[in-house]
C-alpha cells in the first residue's frame, strides 16, 4: 500500500505528494493497521522512496565503486605551517605529512625552517 502512494506521488506536483505522516494517517484511517507505528512507516519510506524513483527511471543509481591501491604505488603528500614548542619558545616549522594510500597510513615530520633539522614528534 505504501508502494502504491509513493508510485503516484510520481507524477503528483510537489505540494501534493504523501508526507510520512500522511501515509501513516491513512494506514490507520483507511486500512485498519493497528500494529503499525509512525517510526515503522518513517523507516520504510525513507528506504523505498529512492528505489521507487530509480525503479521508475526518475532517480539517480547509487552505485559503490571500491578504490584498490597497490602497495607503495600512491601516496597523497601536503605541506604545511605548524608552530611547535621547543625549549619554551614558540618555532614556526614546515610540516611534512603524507598518507599511504595502500595501507592509510601517515608520516607526519616537522622540520625546523631556521636550521632545517628534522624532529620526530609524538602526536
């Protein structure tokens, strides 16, 4: 019966289509469903409304493409500012990160801009 009311809110005019509540509200009035609750029919709708749009060709395909890496091929690399306290006193660094894209990964390395030392820090 769901099914039915989201099909012809198809081709209703937006102001015109079945809220959840609307649907729930005639479940009840019109079809007797007792055992039926607002959170039932909240969650079945929002599961069916897209698969009736694709099913009817109006809608997007959601469709997962899984990426695959191999191993040492790809890293993603970035540059950037840090400040980092050394010694008590605040030193703007460089900082090195990149992220392997087989294994996710990360190296991040701070190097020092004054002198061009390189710290291996905890984060």
């Amino acid at each position: 019966m769901i099914d039915q009311m989201l099909r012809v809110d198809l081709d209703a005019p937006r102001k015109q289509r079945h809220t959840v509540k609307r649907i729930f509200d005639r479940l009840v009035d019109e079809h007797a469903a007792e055992g039926v609750t607002y959170p039932m029919v909240r969650a079945y709708v929002a599961d069916r409304r897209p698969q009736i749009k694709v099913e009817a060709g109006r809608g997007p395909v959601n469709a997962f493409i899984p990426q695959t890496h191999r191993p040492g091929a790809e890293a993603e690399v970035d540059f950037g500012d840090v400040k980092v306290r050394l010694a008590d006193e605040l030193v703007t660094c460089y900082l090195f990160a990149m992220r392997l894209c087989y294994s996710g990964k990360a190296v991040h390395r701070p190097v020092d801009r004054t002198i061009g030392v390189s710290y291996v820090l905890a984060w």
